[in-house]
C-alpha cells in the first residue's frame, strides 16, 4: 500500500471518484459533503445548506470530472469542480438510495426506495423517464456516454435500460436482492453482484454471461458483498471493494484475481472495519485509489 490520507476525521456516509482517480466526492459523517484531489487537498465544501452540515447518502461524478452531484434523503444539488459553485437544488419524488451522474452532467439517474428509478434533469428539475422495478433499486450506474442505463434492485434484478427511449433492452435475474450493478465505459459490459449469490459480467448486447466472480461460499453466508466497483477504461480488468476493507483486482476474460489489499484501519486494536465506499484506475499503470468509510483516501499500487 503506497499512501492512506485521511480526508474526514469522523468516516464516511458515501464516496465517489473520477475516472482517472484525480478527484473524489465524499459526504462526510458531521461535515457535510466536499471534493479532494488526489494529493489530500481539500478543493471546496459542499452542503446543501449553509453553515448546516448535509448528510449526503449518495454521491457521484461525471465522466470526465466537470461536475458532481450529491444527495440527501429527499433532495440532489449538482456542483462544477471548477467553481465549486451549485446550479441546481432540486426536490426528488422518492427516497435516494444512490445516484450516477452523465456527461456534462446533463442529468442523473436516481435510484429510489419506491420500486424505481428516475432519469432526473437536476439544473431544470424535470423529470425523464420512470425505470420501474417491483422493489427497491439499491444500484445504478451509466456507461461513459450516458446512452445506457443500469439497474439493480431488491427484486432480484439488473435490468439495462436506453436512456433516449426509457425502453427495458434486458435483464439478468438473481436469486436474492441485487445490491451492485456497474457498467464498463464503453457500456458493452456489466457487473450485477447479489447478496447471499453470485456476482456475474455479462454482455449487454444480449445478456450473456461471460464470467462469475469466484466468491467464497463463506463469505456469501457472511453477506460478504461489493460495496464498490468499476471497470478499467479498456474493460479487461475490475475492480472491487468490499465491506471488510478489502480490494480486489480481477481479470475480466478468465474472472481470475490479479490482486488484492486490504486496507488499514482507523485503529488496529478496535474491531473496526473499514468498508469500500469507491475504487478507480489511475492513469498510471498500475495504480488505483479506493475511499474507505474510515475517512481515509488509499492509493494502492500493484507489482509489474
């Protein structure tokens, strides 16, 4: 492990990183929302009202790094990271439960607790298109593009959805609740992880799947699950963060394990773990980041 920079002093509710791993969003335990570059810098404070501490459950940033959008319970605001200002507080119909942010940040899709997901134009306020499910959508994500949509939820389901159209294009079952879905840049393939089940890369042209992630039958029982993960830029690697601070690389064509870390904690002699709030590829070779619910910013590099 190369360097571990402690950005919130308390933990973290929710964390996010660009694609090249230069810039994270957090929303921080008692101090609201901020954005940090990659050197521990803190580069502005977000909340949604001033001098009141948000309490942002989640957060995310757009492709290319220009903006962020961070969300309460009820409410989303969207930010430029390169004035740090706001240029849309909106009211959402539903409770979040998480978020992905398109290109420009032109809108968001929002993962709601009332048995959907909504396509969300933050700086109007307007409304897209409804994704419905039977259960809560715990996960979302959109492919680099922002034409493609996916959707996992406690109904057992990752469904792909066209964000032009809002048309379903196809879905991959599971046995138990689907707890993380994401999306290769390119949109050509996708995770879908369930508690208690498999973990599985599929093709979204026709929903084949291509490969599991070898996850132990004991850590399954345990509810050992990925509470975060991204594909490289090129789609041939992934990787993963779990909830006992642990990061994994794995090889998409054979879905072999390349490497893994585990992340130090806050305190080595308290039983705290620390979970995997979001991993990234930097644009060194070799190299990644992972934000921890310990409030601590990990760069982690792999042996050539």
């Amino acid at each position: 492990m190369d360097t571990a920079q402690e950005i919130a002093a308390k933990g973290l509710h929710s964390a996010a990183l660009s694609n090249n791993g230069k810039l994270g969003v957090i929303g921080s335990i008692y101090h609201g929302g901020s954005l940090w570059n990659a050197n521990g810098e803190r580069v502005f404070d977000w909340n949604h009202r001033q001098e009141e501490p948000s309490t942002f459950l989640a957060v995310a940033l757009s492709p290319e790094g220009n903006w962020a959008v961070t969300a309460e319970r009820h409410a989303v605001s969207l930010w430029n990271t390169q004035t740090g200002r706001s240029v849309g507080y909106r009211s959402v119909p539903g409770e979040v439960l998480d978020i992905a942010l398109a290109p420009d940040g032109n809108f968001a899709l929002i993962g709601l607790a009332d048995f959907g997901a909504i396509l969300f134009d933050v700086r109007r306020g307007a409304m897209g298109h409804k994704l419905p499910h039977t259960n809560r959508v715990r996960s979302v994500d959109l492919s680099d593009d922002g034409t493609l949509a996916i959707t996992g939820s406690e109904d057992g389901k990752a469904r792909l959805w066209s964000v032009s159209t809002g048309q379903l294009l196809g879905e991959v079952a599971h046995d138990e609740d689907v707890q993380m879905v994401r999306l290769s840049p390119d949109g050509t393939l996708a995770l879908s992880a369930a508690k208690y089940d498999k973990a599985v890369i599929w093709r979204t042209t026709d929903q084949t799947i291509i490969g599991e992630i070898p996850l132990r039958k004991e850590h399954l029982k345990r509810g050992i699950r990925f509470t975060s993960a991204e594909f490289s830029t090129d789609g041939k690697y992934l990787l993963t963060g779990r909830p006992d601070h642990i990061v994994q690389l794995w090889n998409v064509k054979t879905t072999e394990e390349q490497s893994s870390w585990a992340l130090d904690k806050r305190s080595q002699w308290k039983p705290t773990s620390a979970a995997v709030l979001a991993v990234g590829f930097d644009e060194k070779r070799n190299r990644y980041h992972a934000l921890a619910s310990n409030g601590f910013w990990f760069t982690l590099s792999q042996k050539p």
